[in-house]
C-alpha cells in the first residue's frame, strides 16, 4: 500500500466514514484502499469485535483507533518493522495534536464536516513533525511520552529568572526551551501531563520563525474544553521562553516590558547553552568515550535526557575499521533499541491522567511468565552494541560502538547513570 519507509494517518469520521485529512506521504492511498480500511473495521464493529491493528501480506502494518465516538485515525505504515508501541504513540499523539488546536468540543460535534476539514489544516504542521517531516531529530518525547529536556551548566540562574518572567506575566506556568528541549520550567508548568509537555514543546517548535506570537491552545488532558493563551517570545534564533495565561496580560505588554528585563542580563548565559548543542549535557559531565547515544529517562518525573556523541575516527586498524555512524543513524537506532526493550523486557509507565487513552502494555508473550521485572538488557547488531538498564527511579539505554567489549557493557552503563545522576541530580 505504501512505500516501505513511509508512514501515513488517515482521519475519517467514526459514523459515516467520511474522509478528513491524509498527511504523511506524498502518495496518498487511493479512495477505494481508504474505503476499504474503514469498512473491516465497521464490519468488525458490527460483530462486537474491535479491529485494532494488522499485518499485511506485504509486510506492512495498520492500527485503527476511534476517539470519542466521533472520529476514527487509521496510522498505515509500509514498513514491517515499524512496531505497534510507534503506532499507537503517534494515533494518541495525533488526536492530542488535535484537541491542543482545536479543543474537544469541535471534535466531539460533527455539526458541519466541511467546516471542520479548513479548521483541521491548522494542525497539519503539528502533525507532519510527529510524523518526521520537519527536522527534529533526537527528539523523543513523542515516543517516550517523557519531556525532552536540556540540563544547564547554570540551571539555577535560569530558574529563578523564568519563575519570576513568569510570575510579572500573572502566570504560574513558563518554560524556557532551548533547541526544542526543556531547559527550565515552573512547578505548574511540570504538573501538566506529560503529553502536553511534549506536545507544546513540539508546538513552540512549529511556530520557529517568529519573534513572539499569542496563540490559542486547549490541554487536552487539563482543560479540553476551555482555551488558554500560549505566549511564546523568541529569546535568541532556537531559544523560546513561553507561559500559558488568560485574557491579560497583551503579548505587547510582556514583549515590550518584561522580555527584555528579565532576560537581557542572560543573553550569555543562553548562548552557553545554545553551544551545547544535541548534547543535552553540560561539557563538565563525562562520557565513556565509545558512547554513540544515550536516552536516561526519570521515571518519576516523566523527564528524559538524550544524547548523540560526535563521531569519531576508529582506533583500529584501517582493515578493520568499524564504518562511522552519522548522527541521523544513531538517533534512529536508539528510538529502535528503545522499543525493542520496553516491548519485551522493561515497564512502560504510563500517565494516570490519560486512561481512556492507554492501552495495555504491549509486551511479548515469552516475557509474561517471568516471576521477576528485568532490569538489564542487551543487544549486539553488525553496527552497535546496546545495553539497557532499569532501577526504579531510571531506566538508560545505551550505544557503544562495535569496539567495546560485550563483557563491559554492564559496567559501563552502571558508571553512566552514575555520572549522569549524581552530576547533574536528574
């Protein structure tokens, strides 16, 4: 159905099956395969069995999801090895991205279809960076459904000027994103679910290119049915402070009283952190040299960190040299080791504020008769050696090049979340 790299969400109304939107791939599915998805899925329905996701016979692989009885997503992808964790990530993802936009009340009324095909367009944008159209990588919240986060060399500095930016905006809800990922935030803004987090970071990221804007959101887990205002301020060209606040104050008033007072003295103190780039770490902390990636998740917190080291020239002889792998490939394989382990080994905790979004935990079956949780794991492919460990604050999966020897993995990763957490209290 579809090329084998590609994946594609398909929006149809629950009832009558009328189609929505298609984003995802530059080939859409014709009108008869769309047809097709929604009819096996109502025909399934109409003999009290839920139809929620397939195989192809090529390989492929299509998740169907229904959302408050009113509209249907169906995520196709042509890639067999695309899993059913990434699938129903981005169905639960996409309706978020849709209620943030739109609010719960537009999308629960089908009061006029064509009228709701314009206002969807608004969140197309939004849609095609879950979908990895836009430029994000080494982002994984999405996925994680853990805020991506940046730690600071001088994170009390940034505390304390975003709570008080914040507190003169009359808000109790601020963040301060740097390249995308959360650098300081409020104590109101980290008891938002961590989809919204997720979510609004991905939304200031959509809206790059302007130096400040005020714009209407909905949380789809805190306030679906009532609008906030989202004001966001372009700082420095990838760093954004926002606050979410009612109908005062003006985004002229902040911009021209508060932005530049509160944030001007730290224009250096930004930069420094601009400077460190995709590695989420300040250059005090130290990794093992053979590390390619790494993603530490505090499972407490619903808060991640991930980083993708530089490449570097193979110590080994030039008939042996290991092929370097590019900063795209690392990210890859680490969201692909991601899965593999909370798909068979490791937990996948789940926000109580989204029941009616979460399905069971999507392990397989030779992992159900354990009488014990894992708390390791490991794998060795023809282009990285990974390892994954869980204690019960943090779960940390980690690529070493081919170099290392397998033996080592387990202390090597045991020193890691060592230095990671005990530098940086993470």
């Amino acid at each position: 159905m579809l090329q084998a790299e590609t994946i594609q969400i398909l929006c149809l109304t629950a009832t009558s099956g009328v189609p929505l939107f298609s984003r995802g791939s530059s080939k859409q599915l014709p009108f008869s395969v769309i047809g097709s998805l929604n009819g096996v899925h109502m025909f399934g329905a109409g003999q009290n069995t839920t139809l929620s996701s397939c195989e192809t016979d090529r390989g492929g692989r299509v998740m169907w999801r229904v959302f408050q009885e009113s509209l249907m997503l169906i995520a196709v992808s042509g890639n067999s090895a695309t899993s059913e964790l990434q699938l129903r990530r981005l169905l639960e993802n996409t309706w978020n991205c849709m209620v943030l936009v739109l609010g719960l009340e537009e999308l629960g009324n089908l009061r006029n279809v064509e009228r709701l095909k314009r206002e969807l367009r608004a969140c197309f944008r939004l849609i095609d960076r879950l979908l990895g159209q836009d430029d994000h990588e080494g982002m994984m919240g999405e996925l994680t459904q853990c805020a991506d986060c940046l730690l600071t060399p001088q994170p009390t500095l940034l505390q304390e000027a975003l709570d008080a930016f914040t507190q003169a905006a009359s808000s109790e809800f601020g963040c301060l994103l740097v390249r995308g990922r959360v650098a300081a935030a409020t104590e109101k803004w980290w008891r938002l679910a961590p989809q919204e987090v997720v979510l609004l970071s991905a939304l200031v990221r959509s809206l790059s290119g302007m130096s400040s804007c005020d714009y209407p959101i909905y949380l789809p887990h805190g306030s679906p049915t009532v609008a906030h205002r989202l004001l966001r301020f372009q700082l420095l060209p990838g760093v954004d402070v926002c606050v979410l606040c009612g109908p005062s104050p003006s985004l002229h008033q902040v911009e021209s009283e508060l932005v530049g007072c509160f944030w001007s003295p730290l224009t250096e103190t930004l930069r420094r952190c601009l400077e460190q780039g995709e590695r989420c770490l300040p250059p005090t902390v130290n990794l093992h040299r053979s590390t390619l990636a790494l993603l530490l998740i505090n499972r407490e917190t619903r808060r991640s960190v991930s980083v993708c080291a530089p490449p570097r020239a193979s110590p080994s002889p030039p008939d042996t040299a290991v092929p370097l792998l590019s900063a795209s490939k690392c990210w890859e394989l680490l969201r692909l080791f991601y899965v593999f382990a909370v798909t068979r080994y490791f937990s996948m905790e789940e926000s109580s504020s989204t029941p009616a979004l979460v399905d069971p935990p999507l392990q397989e079956d030779f992992s159900q008769g354990f009488s014990h949780s894992p708390v390791h794991c490991y794998l060795v492919t023809d282009e990285c050696k990974c390892y994954g460990l869980q204690t019960p604050q943090h779960q940390l999966y980690l690529l070493m090049d081919l170099t290392v020897p397998t033996f080592a993995l387990r202390s090597i990763a045991t020193q890691t979340l060592s230095t990671v957490t005990m530098a940086m209290g993470f």
